[in-house]
C-alpha cells in the first residue's frame, strides 16, 4: 500500500530531525578534535566548493545586486554558524544549547515587529511563551545557569 503525501510529510519530518540531531553530536565531537573556527572553515569551504560545481551556469547569470545581497545573507548566516559552533565548543550542556537555538524560531517575529514594524497576528503574540515554556520543559533539565557557550547559542539564535 502506497504511503499518503501526509504519511511522507511526516516521515521526512522524523528523518530531517534524527538527521539535525545527529549532526549536533557530530559537530560537538568535531570541535574536541580541532579548534572551532577550523572546523567551520573545512564545513563551509567543502560545502561552498560541492556547490559551486553544481550550480556554476546558475552562479554565472547571478548579477551584481544578487551577489551584494547573497554575500550579506552569507555574512549573517556565517555569523550564526560561527556563534553555534563556539557555543558548541564551550557548552556543558548539549540539551540546553539546542532550547536556546530553538528560540530563534520565536525571536523572528519579534523582530520583525522591533525592527521591520511588521505587524504579527494576536495569535503569535499567544504561541510566543507557549512555545517558550515547551522548549525550557524539553531542554532544561538542570536549569538555566547562565555560561559562554548559552550566550553563544543565543547570538546564534
């Protein structure tokens, strides 16, 4: 019996976290083997390069404005990365790291109202701590006691 696109969905929802998971445990034990800022050196370099032979005809018609715009995209997000990935060298705690990046997907719209004066809708303002208090009961077993790496995972986030 063929699996429903809900099934599917579903499914590559399970695998895209074990998979997110993983990685976590993956780059916690690569940044004990080499500094931190090596690490995402290799990472972005391999997976710019792997790119670049990919969508090379795509990258050629990219105009001045595109890559003005792609390389501060890249910039923020490269800022981030590297935020993570210290924030992953001085963590103690794994668990508490991954509550404190989580709230980037609440802070969005905070932000966009505190800097884009977007309007959100009532019910985010409702989901906001809802969210929040399920993270902290997911994630912060010990407490949250303030160290380095939190503030590095929060500068991610």
């Amino acid at each position: 019996m063929p699996l429903s696109n809900t099934h599917k969905s579903d499914l590559l929802l399970v695998l895209v976290t074990l998979m997110a998971a993983i990685s976590w445990m993956f780059s916690k034990e690569a940044v004990l083997l080499m500094p931190p800022l090596m690490f995402m050196a290799m990472r972005f370099l391999l997976a710019g390069s792997v790119l670049a032979v990919i969508a090379w005809p795509s990258l050629k018609r990219l105009s001045l404005d595109q890559i003005k715009r792609s390389a501060g995209v890249g910039l923020v997000f490269g800022v981030a990365m590297t935020c993570w990935v210290m924030g992953l060298f001085h963590a103690t705690h794994v668990g508490e790291g991954a509550f404190l990046t989580s709230l980037g997907v609440v802070i969005v719209p905070v932000l966009a109202r505190v800097v884009f004066r977007e309007e959100q809708p009532l019910s985010t303002w409702f989901a906001i701590p809802v969210a929040v208090s399920g993270l902290a009961l997911l994630s912060l077993k010990n407490g949250f006691r303030p160290e380095i790496g939190q503030l590095f995972f929060v500068g991610a986030a």
